[in-house]
C-alpha cells in the first residue's frame, strides 16, 4: 500500500520560509490529490492544503497567502512552502494522499509527522 | 469558515461499552464528513468517510451516520485499543476538522 514519508528541516527561524517535503512510495502519484495538515503540541488537527496532480490546488484560506504546494511526479514527491513563519508555525506536519468519493473530501493515507520548531 | 464542534470534548468509558460521539456543522455540509481516529504519536487513520461509509480494513463495530448539521460516530462494543482522539473533518469547504474527542477507558 501507498507510503508518504515527510522530511526537511527540524528547526526554522523566524520570517524565514519552512519547507517539507513528502516521497511517496509504493504508489503512484499520478492520480489522488496530495495535502499537508498540521497540529501544533497537545491541539487539534489543521488542515493546509492539497493539490491535485493535475495542478488544482486548494488552500486554507487562513495560509493562503503564506503557502505553495507543488509536486515533482519524476520524483514521486510533493512538497509544502510556508513563508513568512512564526512561532505560531510551530507543530508536527503531516503529509497525506487524498481522494473524494460520494462527494466528500478525505485524508486515507498519511505520513508518520515531522516536528518543525520555528525559533531563533 | 465552517466550524464543527464535537461533543463531549472528552469521555471516559468502559470495555464493551456503546459510545457516540457528536459532531454539528454551523452550517449544512450535506453529507461531506469524515471521521478519524488518532492514538498518541501516530498519524491519524480515516475511520468514516461521507458520513457513514466505512473505511476498508476499519473493524465493523465503528459506525458512522447524520447529514446535514448532524453528525455522529458510533463504536459498538468499545475495544482497548479504541483509546484514542476522534476528530470529525467536513469537505464542504475550506476544509476544516472538529477540535477532537479524547477517548478514554
């Protein structure tokens, strides 16, 4: 089945642009939208983004001005820029394959998490 | 925004119990809710999707039902291993998740 794996820098500074990337593996990702939730210590879950690999994309409206999904199917990976960060940046970021059926949007294969600290 | 609240925030239960979780939408989602469940550490793990279509290798005691504002997740006969933080997302957009339900036993 579908693998994701996140990776990139543990730390950030601040206003500086934090940047993940997801390889995906026993799969391809030439089909299913690819997105990115976030979820700060002991606090729910936030979604961020996806993009189709076809080039539709859909942001949160609270990081839209802030975020980039792109993906690079040569090499099965997607990846995630935030700009511009914060210490309210700072959380556990997933990657995840989505899919719609019935008419709703989910999340059915995800990441095991990568802890991105945004400090000086 | 569409916001979803989840109740009861958090709930203690017994080995065998029926549990049910609520979620309510501000506004309708017709039947664009998706339900995870997330253990400690771990990744969540789609439960539920369209509100009542059960995720393939997800055990049969977990339900899910509503449409609409009206949402819930049922688990016949609560397990051990259910022990966890349920949180409900909607696709009707943008997308957003309810603020969780920590399970407990």
């Amino acid at each position: 089945q579908v693998q994701l794996q996140e990776s990139g820098p543990g730390l950030v500074k601040p206003s500086e642009t934090l940047s993940l990337t997801c390889t995906v593996s026993r799969g391809s990702i030439n089909s299913h939208y690819w997105g990115w939730v976030r979820q700060p210590a002991g606090k729910g879950l936030e979604w961020i983004g996806y993009m189709h690999y076809g080039g539709n994309t859909n942001y949160s409206p609270s990081l839209k001005s802030r975020q980039t999904i792109s993906i690079d199917t040569s090499r099965t990976q997607f990846y995630l820029s935030l700009s511009s960060v914060t210490a309210a940046d700072t959380a556990v970021y997933y990657c995840a394959r989505g899919d719609y059926r019935s008419g709703s949007f989910f999340l059915d294969y995800w990441g095991q998490g990568t802890l991105v600290t945004v400090a000086s | 925004d569409i916001q979803m609240t989840q109740s009861p925030s958090s709930l203690s239960a017994s080995v065998g119990d029926r549990v049910t979780i609520t979620c309510r939408a501000s506004q309708s989602i017709s039947n664009y809710l998706n339900w995870y469940q997330q253990t400690p550490g771990k990744a969540p793990n789609l439960l539920i999707y369209a509100a009542s279509t059960l995720q393939s290798g997800v055990p049969s005691r977990f339900s899910g039902g509503g449409s609409g504002t009206d949402f819930t997740l049922t688990i016949n006969s609560l397990h051990p291993e259910d022990v966890a933080t349920y949180y409900c997302q909607q696709s009707y957009s943008p997308y957003t998740f309810g603020q969780g339900t920590k399970l407990e036993i």
